[in-house]
C-alpha cells in the first residue's frame, strides 16, 4: 500500500502549531519514505489563520512526493477573524491551483471534498474529466 501524511489546517492552539509547520511535514515525509496528501483548503486555512503567504507556505511542504490533492474551497468567518475547511465548491481560483499542481509534480489522485449538492458534484466529476 502507499501511505501518506496530509497536511492540516491551522487554528490558534499549540496542537497545531506544529501538525501544521512544514518543516515537521517534511520531515514525517522524508523520514519515513512517505507520500504526501496536499490539501489545497487546508494550506489556505493554515496561511490566512498564521498570516504568512499561501505560496511560500506550500511551496515549503513536499511536493515532490505528492500523489493525491482534495479540492474544495475554503471559508473565513470575518467576524471571528479565521478560516475553516468549508468543504464549499471548488471555484476557478481553486481548478486553476489544481491544474498548476497537476502540471508540475506526480499527482496521480484528485479527490473533490464537496457534499453539499450530489448533482452540482457529479455534473462537476464528469465536466472535470473531459
């Protein structure tokens, strides 16, 4: 089997102050001879609630070793100040971050994290495959 570590999103708690630092990913990947599961919401959840740039932050986890990617679009609570995994559809800012990942390192699994709407879901799942 191939295994893998995802990387998390960030809230304001010492638990994920380091589940969700690169270099602790890195390490867990490398290390242990793993793969590496991108969340693209996660990694805009942990950029916007640690404030650091979203490129420079993914840009920093393993990409190389990536073999699956979850797509869906996140969400900030503006009267509380942070972002959550919304698991909201993905929109074209987020196909466009999935196509740029496709197209620079081995993923070889999409996985979209929408289940709001089983149609919109699967009339997205067959646009998507064309």
């Amino acid at each position: 089997i191939s295994l893998g570590v995802e990387n998390n999103n960030y809230f304001p708690s010492l638990a994920y102050d380091t589940i969700t630092d690169s270099d602790f990913i890195r390490e867990a990947v490398y290390s242990n001879d793993l793969y590496f599961l991108f969340d693209i919401a996660h990694a805009k959840v942990t950029a916007y609630n640690r404030k650091i740039n979203y490129y420079e932050y993914r840009d920093s986890l393993p990409l190389d070793k990536m073999i699956q990617v979850h797509v869906c679009k996140h969400g900030i609570d503006e009267s509380k100040g942070f972002a959550f995994d919304a698991h909201d559809f993905p929109d074209e800012e987020v196909i466009q971050e999935l196509e740029y990942l496709k197209a620079n390192y081995p993923v070889k699994y999409v996985t979209i994290e929408y289940y709001k709407d089983a149609a919109k879901l699967v009339k997205f799942l067959e646009e998507y495959r064309k």
